[in-house]
C-alpha cells in the first residue's frame, strides 16, 4: 500500500486484538523482525520492540566518539592554560576555514580526552530492580509466549486465551508489588546508614526521589529479551 510496508502483524491492544502501533518503513530491508512483549502492569497495550538496520557516513572521524565524560571532574584550569600555550594568532592566518575547524574540534578533542575524566559506569542501574526474582520475569515470559500460541490456535476469546492472559495480568499485578516493595526496603536501609555513617547526599536523592512509576519506566525487568 502506498509503496510501504507495515511491519507489525500482531495484535498491540488486547481487549479488542488490534493492531494500534504501525511501523512503516518505504524500504522491505530495514527493520528487523518486530517482537512483542508483555504489557506492563495494569495495562492491556502490547509493547513492540524492534531494529531499524540504516547506515551513516558522518563528515569526519572522532576517535573519542562513544565516550561518556564525566564533567563534574573536569580540569577545566588545565584546559584554559592549554588553550592559552597556542598561538591563536599564527594558528587563524595560516589555515583556511576548512583546516581551522579540523584543527579545532582535534584540539577540542585532545584537551578533552586529557583533562575530563571518562565516566565509571555507562549505565545507572535502580539497585532494587536487580533484587527482582528471576524466577518471576522468567514465569512471565513464558506465560505471555503460552498466551500467544493459544491466541493463534484457538482465538483470544477461547476459555484458554483468556484464562491464560488472566493469570498473566495476576503475575503482573506481583511484580508491580514486589517491586514496590523492594524500592521501600532499599530507601528504608540508606536511611537506617545515614543515621550511622555519612552518606553521599546525591546517591540519597537519586534514589529516594525515584517513585513507583519510574521503576518501569527506567528499567526493563518486564520485557523478555
């Protein structure tokens, strides 16, 4: 239709088995095949994750390109004296537009790489999240895959379907509350150590501050890979 082709065949929202969520693309080469994945909890609408395969030839190469700074450490004085030690005049006649900003961003990138440190961690992870059960995201998976088959053998308004999908949404309904569970344990210990040993005021607000609806959100403990 119209030269495209819509890559979604499953249905995305239960109550009504329709498919809501389109990709499109105008090339039969780019997206890999889509995968559903169960609902998060308390919601009907299938989440759909995907590959999209393009290629990019950027204008230059940054041998830095990937790496997360850590700026809040940054030698910034270090930077400054740097940049004072080049001879700006010298360096502007000599060079034309093309080669002066070549001649920057490698300068910019050098300093940087030099004086920033790099990050420790690329990924910042809920520390609750990782006490999840796994036997629980494993049971889930194969329920959602269990409901799948029967949906397609029998339709999703057989007594199988829907008993299936009904003990789906109960297992959900036990993540979300162990999860919430986990979350107030954790923040329950940091303040039971604040009283006794100094703690990092910012670890504390990042993990207090993190309420119920960015457990989910911020992590993938519901999705299958």
């Amino acid at each position: 239709m119209l030269g495209l082709t819509q890559w979604v065949r499953e249905p995305t929202y239960l109550p009504s088995q329709n498919i809501l969520d389109l990709v499109l693309t105008t090339e039969p080469d780019r997206v890999l095949e889509p995968v559903s994945c169960p609902p998060l909890p308390h919601c009907s609408h299938v989440i759909i994750k995907f590959d999209y395969v393009f290629q990019v030839q950027p204008p230059f190469t940054n041998p830095h390109a990937g790496t997360r700074y850590d700026w809040a450490r940054g030698d910034y004085a270090g930077i400054r004296n740097s940049l004072r030690n080049i001879d700006w005049d010298f360096e502007l006649l000599s060079r034309d537009l093309t080669s002066l900003d070549s001649f920057l961003s490698s300068t910019l990138h050098d300093l940087i790489s030099l004086f920033v440190p790099p990050m420790k961690s690329k990924v910042r992870t809920l520390p609750w999240l990782r006490r999840i059960p796994k036997n629980l995201t494993k049971l889930r998976t194969n329920i959602w895959k269990e409901y799948k088959e029967l949906r397609r053998q029998h339709g999703h308004q057989s007594h199988q379907a829907l008993q299936c999908l009904f003990n789906l949404n109960n297992l959900n309904a036990r993540l979300k509350q162990t999860t919430m569970a986990l979350q107030a344990n954790y923040e329950g210990d940091l303040l039971k150590d604040k009283k006794t040993k100094p703690i990092n005021s910012s670890t504390l607000t990042f993990e207090t501050k993190s309420r119920q609806d960015r457990c989910w959100a911020s992590e993938d403990p519901w999705h299958p890979h």
